[in-house]
C-alpha cells in the first residue's frame, strides 16, 4: 500500500467529509463534521498562511494534518502543526509524511517554533520524541453522559444578573466580541493570543456552522455582558463547550458555573446526550467547575514543542 501526501481539494465534499472522519476516529473528544471543515477551509485568516493535508491510501484519507501560522500571538515565528491518523492506518509512514511536508510548509512561511498536542499514549509521545519536539504543558479531554448525568439544579440569576441566548445578540453581537477577546487574553496556555480583528471574528467564530447561539449563554450584569459559555452542536447529540470566561471584575461570583449550567441544562432538552470540554491541566478553577458538573477525563494530552534550525 503506497501512502501518497497532498493538499486538501476544498470544493471536493469527500475530501472534507475524509478529513473530518478521521479527527472523530483519532479524537473523539471533540466535534468534526464535512461542512464544519469545509467552513474552517473556506474561512481561514490569510495571515495563518493555513494548509491543511491529507494522507491517501489507495484512494481512501487516512491522515490529516492541521498546519498555520499562530496568526493571533503577539510572538512573531509560531507554528501550529497537529496531525492525525486513522487508527486502523497506524504505522504505516503516513504520519512521519503529514509531519515533513507540514513543517516543510511552515519553514517556508516564516516559522521558527512549532508546537504540536500529542495525545498522551505510549506510541504518540515516542513519535514526537523521535520527531525532535519536547513535551510542555499538558490539557485534558472531558466527557459528561449528558443523558445520564445528575446536573446541579437550575438557579435564579441573582440579583442584578440577567441571562440571554447569544443569539439575542443577532443585531449587534460586538459585545460578545469584546469578552471573548478580554477572557482569551489570559486563558492559560503556551502561547498568548490576542483577539483583535472583528470582522474576522464575526466570520469564522459567529458565523461558525457548529455555534449553537441558542444554547451559548450569556450573563449580564446590570446590563454588561460579563461572563459567558459557548456551545457546540453537530446535530449528532454531541455538546462542546468551545469557550467559558468570566471578565476578571466579575470573577468569584459564580456565574461561570451559572451560565454553564443553564446551557447544559437546556442542551439536554434540546436532545444532546454528550457534553465535551477541554482544560489546560494548570486551570484549576475551571477543572473545578466541570468535575461539579460530573465532567470525567476521557484522555489527556501534551503540547509538544521544536525549534526549526
């Protein structure tokens, strides 16, 4: 079996329908459909200089790879680089092929560090080391059986504090925009990100194909938007939680946990039976938050790191 590397085709529907079969069967902790990759292609910033890959096996996608530039750290020189194989294809070279040609990419573009999240198994992180990146921080993967679970009851906003749906901010959504950018700011994490260009935002972020206005709550105090939990859906019964923040003058009032749970809750009538979220391994309050929620570790996973010669 000969493995080819190559370029997504973006107006080809199998190729982002392969792309994303893969991400679900590598990681199945976080949501992937056809037209949500597709969308992510199509609506990339110019400056991430993003080139997505694929891995082929006689004509079936075995391999994907995510590469772009860190377009949003202040850091000039940053490099994401993920890759993902199938499976039931391991072993085979086409992960070593997906990593070459993305870093080949990325070296041509100006990157001078790559960081790369390797799920923390025996034979990925041996991957890695033999690929010359190093481990760093580590995050973890979260599941909660939506179905089953025994959510923490429904509780009145207190006073002062009013909860909306994003979507009642269809006419004007900046606000949302300006917490999003002031809770990214200080999310723990390797390397900082700066949220800065609006009409960006609005495109690959509001008008993303899997935020579920609807079920994205939002707390507002004395009219302020000051804290606030996006959803994901993919219309398969899986939640993501693809963001909770709190503005720091509002913090250590409870209302990460508020807004969560009235999400949550309403997701579950809504029909969704799989909550999903992610948490740096260092951000104890939010690991806090979701354990209240009955969130388990489903797998842990470490950001690896390298300097290009």
């Amino acid at each position: 079996m000969t493995v080819i590397v190559r370029d997504v085709r973006p107006g080809l529907p199998e190729d982002a329908e392969g792309f994303a079969r893969v991400r679900r069967a590598a990681l199945p902790f976080m949501l992937a459909t056809g037209p949500q990759v597709a969308f992510d292609w199509a609506h990339a910033h110019p400056d991430a200089r993003r080139r997505p890959l694929v891995a082929e096996a006689d004509g079936e996608i075995v391999g994907t790879a995510e590469v772009s530039l860190a377009h949003e750290s202040p850091e000039p020189g940053i490099g994401d680089v993920n890759v993902f194989v199938h499976p039931a294809h391991r072993g085979r070279g086409a992960g070593a092929l997906l990593l070459r040609a993305a870093e080949e990419h990325l070296a041509e573009v100006g990157a001078t560090t790559l960081y790369s999240w390797v799920l923390d198994e025996p034979a990925n992180r041996a991957f890695a080391g033999r690929h010359g990146y190093t481990a760093s921080r580590s995050a973890y993967f979260l599941r909660l059986d939506l179905a089953a679970a025994e959510l923490p009851p429904l509780q009145e906003a207190p006073a002062g504090v009013e909860l909306r749906p994003a979507a009642a901010f269809a006419a004007d959504p900046r606000p949302l925009f300006e917490l999003d950018a002031l809770t990214t700011a200080d999310e723990p994490g390797d390397v900082s990100a700066e949220l800065t260009d609006y009409a960006h935002w609005l495109e690959s972020t509001w008008n993303h194909p899997l935020l579920d206005r609807e079920l994205t709550t939002v707390a507002l105090v004395d009219g302020r938007p000051a804290a606030f939990t996006a959803a994901r859906t993919d219309g398969l019964g899986r939640y993501g939680s693809g963001m909770t923040g709190t503005a720091p003058e509002f913090r250590g009032r409870g209302l990460a946990k508020l807004v969560k749970n009235h999400s949550l809750h309403r997701a579950r009538a809504a029909g969704c039976t799989e909550a999903f979220t992610g948490n740096d391994t260092g951000n104890g309050p939010m690991l806090a938050i979701n354990e209240w929620f009955g969130y388990e570790v489903a797998a842990k996973e470490f950001r690896h790191v390298r300097t290009l010669g």
